[in-house]
C-alpha cells in the first residue's frame, strides 16, 4: 500500500534544521502500524509526507498502492501536480487529529456524512453503522461542543473512516484525553479500522498504548549529527 525508499524531508530554520530520514519503510494493506518517538523526533513530520501533505527533498522510492492501483508519488511532487495528490489523499485517506477537529456548527451526524459527501459517495453510508458500534449511536443529533472530549475523540475516528478509506493515519489521537479514555479511543480505532480492512498508522510517544494496539512498530530515533540534528525512521 506504501513503499518508501531513501525518503528524506528537512526543516531549515534560522537556528538550524531537522532532517527525518527514511531508508525503508513500507506498509501493506490492511496492516496496523504504530510510530514511536520522543516530542521533536519527527513522528508528524513522516505522518505529513505519508499523506502527501509535505514534499520529500529526497525519493529513490515513494509509491502508493490502494486498491488495486499504483501510485507514483515521486513523480507527481516532481510534477507539482497537488491536485492529484489531494485526490488520492481525500479518497484514500482517512485522518484522525489529536482533538477531534469537528466542525462545531454540524451534528455529528453531518460531520460523519461530510466526508461521504465531499467525495459524491452515496449518505448516509456506513456511518451510522460505525457509529452505533462504537457507542455513539444516540449522540448522532447532538453538536460536537455538547459532548465530552472523549465522545467526540471516537467520533472523530468515526468521521475519519466514514468514506472506507484504505489508510488512516492518526497523530496522537488520545493526546487530550487521560489514561482510560486513551485506551478506548485507542481500541475503537483498531475495531474499525479492522472492521473495514483498512491499514492503521498510529502515531504516538506512549510505549503503553502503543502496546494496546498491537501493530508493528516503527521508530522514530535521532540522528547523531551535531551540525543537522534529526531523526531516522526505522523499524
Ligand atoms: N515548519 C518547520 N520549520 C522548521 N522546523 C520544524 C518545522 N516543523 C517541525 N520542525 C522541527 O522538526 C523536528 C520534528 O518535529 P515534529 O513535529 O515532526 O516532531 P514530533 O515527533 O511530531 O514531535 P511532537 O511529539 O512534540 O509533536 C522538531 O525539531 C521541530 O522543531
């Protein structure tokens, strides 16, 4: 589903840069993923080049197969051609923030369906479905600034799969919420994705609930460069 060889994305900044380097890293369909690494160790800057959100300075190999397609995503950042980036993201990708990121003047209902409706897919979908297994069912009607953080954190996950995504990427996505919300967040987030056989990939710099996932870990470790400090990603 990814295939990535000899990725490399810099920060310049006037103090100095960052440099994340992938030498491999591939995921296949359906797999659960898990990133590991300290704060400042590069984990959103290798989940923004995951969803063609930034560019790589550098690719031997960046391919993206969801569905029975294949992507060359080096080639369409050497093109600049955004749309088709945005395209592919939008159809394949479903993101979970590290809170919620709804959009307070919908229902959660609406903004379960907005994702389906963006994409012309047919409403209501899945998502009703989704959200009745997730517990969420009769919270449907309310607005998102009428539940708890950790109700709108699983719908979120909800929001985020609602259009069968083949790929989601998730950034911390228990951050706002203490131990035992985590962890349900967390367990909804690998039923779904389970559910509708897409790959997970979780990232976070909590060795416990990265435990509670249980997908392959990869991680992000820093790079022993006085004059470009960064970080390396491997599994
Ligand atoms: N736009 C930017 N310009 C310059 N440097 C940046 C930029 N974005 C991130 N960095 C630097 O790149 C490094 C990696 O940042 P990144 O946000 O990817 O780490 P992280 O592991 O996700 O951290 P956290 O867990 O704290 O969110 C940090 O040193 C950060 O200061």
């Amino acid at each position: 589903m990814l295939l990535l060889n000899g990725v490399e994305r810099t920060h310049r900044a006037s103090d100095g840069g960052f440099l994340l380097s992938v030498p491999e890293l591939s995921v296949a369909a359906g797999e659960r993923v898990v990133v590991l690494g300290p704060s400042g160790s590069g984990k959103s800057t290798l989940l923004d080049l995951l969803a063609f959100l930034a560019a790589p300075d550098r690719a031997e190999t960046f391919r993206f197969s969801p569905a029975g397609e294949d992507h060359d995503i080096k080639a369409l950042w050497r093109k600049g051609d955004r749309a088709a980036l945005t395209r592919l993201r939008a159809a394949h990708m479903g993101y979970v923030l590290q809170t919620g990121g709804l959009l307070p003047y919908l229902t959660v209902r609406e903004n379960l369906l907005l994702a389906r409706r963006l994409l012309g897919l047919e409403v209501p979908g899945p998502a009703d479905r989704l959200a009745e297994a997730v517990g969420v069912g009769e919270l449907l009607h309310r607005m998102p600034a009428q539940l708890s953080i950790g109700q709108r954190q699983r719908v979120a996950v909800i929001r985020a799969l609602a259009h069968i995504p083949r790929l989601i990427l998730a950034d911390e996505p228990t951050a706002a919420l203490d131990t035992g919300l985590g962890e349900r967040v967390i367990d909804t987030l690998v039923a779904v994705t389970g559910a509708i056989g897409a790959a997970l990939i979780l990232v976070t710099h909590d060795e416990e609930l990265a435990g509670r996932a249980q997908g392959r870990i990869v991680r992000c470790r820093a790079l022993r460069d006085a004059e470009t400090p960064g970080s390396v990603v491997a599994a």
